[in-house]
C-alpha cells in the first residue's frame, strides 16, 4: 500500500495535469467572478495547460473551465497529495 504525503503550494506551482484541492486564499486578491465559478475551499483543481512562459494558467475548478494570470495562481494556496 502506498503511503500518501501532502504538501502545500500555489496554483501557480503545479504542472500540467496535476490536481490539487484549494486550502486557502486571500479574498481581497480574488476576484468575485472567480468565487462564483467555484473557488472555494476545498475545490479541487486541475491544469489543463500552461503557456511557455507560465501565464496565464488554463485550468479546470470542480466543472469550470477557465484561465487564471500567473498572479492570481500564486494567491491561491492548495494542498496536493503525493504518494511516495
């Protein structure tokens, strides 16, 4: 059996098709659209894409399909699990 390990990190730190679940974020630097498109705690997110240089960010938040700026990403802390 795999032993599960997590780790917290930014949206913004994840690579491609990795998934995570939001743990926290600064509702001054979040916009309310973002909020209504299902931002909150415990959201679970995926990337779906990165452009070369990292911004924006094309992800996926529980049936949300949108893309974020690198500055945004980094706002939003999640937790990821990885197995070891």
């Amino acid at each position: 059996m795999e032993e599960m390990h997590t780790a917290t990190h930014t949206i913004a730190e994840l690579k491609k098709g990795e998934k995570a679940v939001i743990h926290t974020f600064d509702l001054n630097k979040i916009p309310l659209k973002l909020i209504e498109l299902g931002c909150f705690e415990g959201s679970e997110v995926e990337i779906l894409q990165k452009s070369t240089l990292g911004d924006p960010i094309y992800l996926r938040m529980n049936d949300a399909y949108l893309s974020i700026r690198k500055e945004m990403a980094r706002a939003i802390q999640v937790i990821s699990k990885l197995a070891s």
